[in-house]
C-alpha cells in the first residue's frame, strides 16, 4: 500500500507541473525528489524527455496508486539494473512492475531465477537460495536422458511427472513418447 507521505509527494509534483515542463530549477528539484523518494534512485538525467519521462512514470501512480507499491515496503527485490523473462511468455519484469505475490509464483515455477533477486520474501536472496539447495530440480539433459531410457508408457509418465516442476525436456518428450511401447 502506498503511504500518505509518497502520495502528498506525488501531489505536489502534479501541483508543480508547469515549473516541470519549463524546467526551472526549483521544479526539476521537486521532481528529483520526488522520484528518490517513491523508487529509491534518481533518474537518468541529460538526455531530452528524461524529465518528462520521470513526470509521467509519477503521474501513472499517482492516477492507479492501488496498483504501485514502493521500494520500501517490497519484499521481493531484483538486483539493480535486473529483469526476468520467462522464455517463450511475452512478460517481462523489473522492480517497477514485480509485484511480491508474482515474484513468489515465479520462484515456485523457477527457482534458479533466485539468482537474480536481492530480497525474497524480505530477506537476503543468499538465505532462500541455501534452503533450496538442498531440492535438487532434474536439469533438461537428465530428463531426456531418463526418458531415452524409458520403455513403457508407465516410465514415461513417471519420468514426465518429474520433469513437470521445473519444466524441462519438454521437446525430448514428443520425440521418446511416439517410440514407446503401449505396455503399460
């Protein structure tokens, strides 16, 4: 949830947008601070529409605040400059656009993308990644392997259960269950 104090903050860069769009000093300084203050970093300042890029990225949450939720109170957080993409899904996620309740569904399908986290579940990502060390997830190369070796359609399905939580050998499956046996 968005604090009171952030969304006073965002009201006042949306009080000061005339300031901003001319860009007199003291409205990029409320900018500036403005932004620091809702994402935790300052904005890539020199180029043309910087500014304005941060003034839009401000005046979507102050409009859907409900849909936002601040560095601060996230307990799930990328490393700096991070995303995750789940091959073959359009998605791609940033601290921006991560929610906590998202972020845990994709360490429960995939959880070799706790590399790319700071924070899971608010607490170092070194702390989660050592409690699922001890869950070996089958690599591609042992599924298709354990699928070669299948000669019943009952192996096969047995192997293909395995697979199926870090979803792997997916292409190998098609191939192995056509030169299957129909015993079962």
């Amino acid at each position: 949830m968005i604090s009171d104090e952030i969304l006073t903050c965002l009201q006042r860069v949306d009080d000061n947008r005339l300031l901003i769009a001319t860009k007199k000093p003291e409205g990029l300084k409320i900018l500036r601070a403005a932004y620091y203050k809702v994402y935790g970093e300052h904005y890539q300042e020199g180029c043309g529409p910087c500014h304005e890029k941060a003034f839009y990225k401000l005046m979507k949450i102050l409009n859907n605040p409900k849909s936002f939720t601040p560095m601060a109170e996230k307990k799930y957080v990328l490393k700096k400059g991070y995303q995750v993409s789940l091959f073959g899904s359009g998605e791609i996620y940033t601290n921006n656009n991560l929610t906590d309740k998202r972020a845990a569904a994709l360490l429960r399908e995939r959880p070799q993308l706790a590399k790319n986290f700071v924070t899971i579940n608010g607490k170092p990502a070194d702390e989660w990644q050592i409690k699922t060390a001890a869950k070996k997830i089958p690599k591609a190369t042992e599924v298709t392997g354990l699928i070669e070796k299948a000669h019943t359609q009952a192996e096969f399905k047995a192997v293909v259960a395995v697979g199926n939580d870090s979803k792997t050998g997916a292409g190998a499956t098609g191939k192995e269950r056509e030169k299957l046996t129909k015993t079962e």
